[in-house]
C-alpha cells in the first residue's frame, strides 16, 4: 500500500504537491516547513503588521518648538512710560506695551527684537523665546516682560494624503491628537473601513495597518506627531484557496483582520472524502527577522524575504484553537493536501482505465473471429458482451 501511495503521487493527476512531498524542500527554491503550534503562534502574532509593533514609542509629542518659516508675533511690555518701546497710542489707552510686527523665523532660526538684536527662536518653545527677549532688554527696557505667540504655523505639520474626504496638509495641535483625530480632520477615510489601509511615514520609517486595527485596537492609534504623513489606500486584502477545500478560488477578506479558521470556512471548509486534515498549509514570504524569531535557519536563503510554509494539523481538536488565533495576511495561499487514501483510489482507478483499455480490444477481436467462423459455418455462437480477460 505504502508502493502505491508513493507510486499514485508521482504519476496520477492532482491539483498540488501531496503530503509526502510538501515536508521535503526542493533545491530549484528552497523553503523552510514549519508546523505550528501554540509558540508559534504567538511569535507570529508579534510581528503581525500593526503600527503599534513598528512604532513602540507611546509618549505624546514634546511641547511645540518654533521653526524656519513660523510667523512669530512679539508683544512687549514695560513697567512705567518714559522706556524705550513708546506706544503710538501713548496717553490715550491703559498700559505700557508695543505689540511688534509680525516676522518670520528666518534661515539662520532667529527673529529681530528692537534693543535686544536677533533672538534665537529655532528649536525653542514660546515660554522659551518669551524668557530670552527680556534677558536681553532687562538691562535697557523698564522691567520688560514679553509675550510670544505663534501667528503663522508653517512647520509642525501633520500631512494626511489619499482616501479621505479633504486630503491636506494639518496644523499640529500643540496639546497632541491621535491617528484618528488627524483622520478626522480631514474628512475621514472615503471607502469601506475594512478595504482601507493605513500607512504612517515617520522619520524614514514607515507602517502599515488595516483601518480597523486603529478602531478596534487603541494600542495602534498611536499620537500623531509634527512631520508624520498619514497615507490611506483602498486594498481590498484576498487570500487564495487551493487543493482539497471546499471551493477554490481567490476570497476576499470582507473583515479587517481574518483567522486561518474563518478563511477554511471561508472556502466551504475541507473536502471529507478527498482532504488530509493533518496537511493544511499557507504559503507565505517571511521577512528574515521573523523567520530567525521562529527559529528557521536563514544560512540558505538568499534575499530579505524567506519563503514559509506553515502545517495546522486540524484533525487534532487543539487545532482549531490554533487556527482561529492564527491571523492570514493579504495574498496568503491556503492549501491542503489529498489524503493518501485518496490518492491510492485515484491510482486504481487509473490501473482499471488501463486494464480496459487493453482488455476491450481483445473481447472485440474475439468476436470479430467468432463472427468471422460462424459466417463459414464453423459455428453458430457468436459472443455479444464483453468478456473480462486477465492481462
């Protein structure tokens, strides 16, 4: 039986490899096979693509500092009249202050005070710049005080681009806002939530999330902080069924996130007479750093990206626990195996199609002949049916 099994598998026709074929790599592109089990599964879920696992850092933005383009607005205030800023309305309205025109940060990150000369302004906060003028006029100005605004925000700036409603450039809010708050901002995502991809660009480095894991999972909806661009993209994510399921064909996710267990399903589940629950496989290309994490060896893999196959076994109870914690991805390939059995039916159904193949033209010739003999008269007899002869 074990002869026909490995026999049936090389020469009967299938819709992918077997389960004796699969463990094995090839050398024309090496793969590494790994079986999943509860370790597994949580190594994995670390690495699920998520803005929280790139962006670990949960503090909220520092205070806002000045920027090269800023218009600052200088207002500047003395004790008694007689000082050195004199208002135009001198005499006419309570207090002593001169409010001075507004000014850019210029390219070197300073502003120009009378009295005081140029101010370093970049990189500093309001409280900060407020603090320098009067250092620099308290020896000059009668027990100035200064009062320091932003009149013009030109650099701390939040870009939120592709599908939502007002694509645009945002103004940071100097106490902080979430992902979503910059989202909503600008109109919100113009699409199906669970179709809808969010990436962060931040600093050089960038993360992807479905729209619904900063919904349903806080931890993703991280602050958003000067300088970030949000970019959202309609994708609608599929996954490929093949092999012994239910129903084969390309699926949609229709979810922002599905398991391995609702993808089966999915699929109409397993084919009872043809699949081999112990062989249900996802093909996956993993990126080098979660292949070592799952203790792969990478020594023979060439590229950033190693090719995975990973095994559930379903006919264990504890699978379907496995498989409905274990999360697919966009493109992800799903396929499970012919049973053994099932291959050794096809092989004798294969051996039978031979041996009539050659069997009826015996039963004809010998008809023929009868036929041939009795029209002489040898015999009257003449065979009608077909007559099983052993090759």
């Amino acid at each position: 039986m074990a002869t026909l099994g490995l026999t049936a598998c090389g020469i009967t026709p299938a819709s992918g490899p077997s389960s004796i074929e699969v463990p094995v790599a090839t050398e024309a592109l090496p793969y590494a096979f790994v079986k999943v089990n509860r370790e597994i599964g949580q190594r994995l879920a670390r690495y699920t693509p998520r803005i929280a696992n790139t962006f670990t850092d949960r503090r909220a933005p520092a205070a806002f500092r000045f920027g090269i383009g800023d218009v600052v607005s200088v207002t500047i205030f003395e004790a008694a009249a007689g000082g050195l800023f004199i208002p135009s309305e001198a005499g006419v309205r309570p207090g002593n202050f001169i409010t001075l025109p507004n000014q850019e940060v210029d390219n070197n990150g300073n502003i120009s005070v009378p009295y005081a000369g140029n101010i370093q302004a970049k990189g500093r906060t309001p409280v900060e710049v407020q603090q320098a003028i009067v250092d620099a006029l308290k020896n000059r100005a009668i027990e100035p005080q200064a009062v320091v605004s932003l009149f013009t925000q030109r650099t701390s700036l939040v870009t939120v681009l592709g599908d939502v409603t007002r694509p645009q450039v945002l103004n940071a809010v100097p106490a902080g806002e979430r992902i979503l708050d910059s989202i909503a901002r600008a109109g919100g995502p113009t699409g199906e939530g669970y179709d809808t991809m969010v990436m962060l660009e931040r600093q050089g480095r960038r993360a992807t999330a479905p729209f619904g894991a900063l919904v349903y999972q806080p931890s993703n909806n991280i602050w958003a902080h000067p300088g970030d661009t949000i970019y959202l993209y309609n994708e609608p994510q599929t996954f490929l069924a093949l092999g012994a399921s239910g129903t084969q064909g390309q699926f949609r996710f229709e979810a922002w996130r599905v398991s391995l267990a609702e993808a089966v399903a999915k699929a109409a589940g397993l084919k009872d007479d043809q699949a081999d629950p112990t062989f249900v496989l996802l093909y996956r290309g993993e990126i080098r750093e979660v292949a070592e994490q799952l203790g792969i060896d990478c020594s023979k893999f060439s590229g950033p990206i190693i090719p995975v196959i990973y095994n559930i076994n379903l006919r264990d109870p504890a699978g379907y626990f496995l498989a409905a914690n274990f999360e697919i991805r966009n493109k992800d390939v799903i396929y499970t195996a012919n049973a053994v059995s099932y291959e050794v039916t096809k092989f004798l159904n294969f051996l039978r199609t031979i041996m009539a193949t050659v069997n009826d033209p015996i039963v004809y010739a010998t008809n023929y002949y009868t036929l041939l003999n009795t029209s002489k008269g040898i015999g009257s007899t003449v065979v009608t049916t077909p007559v099983p002869i052993t090759p």
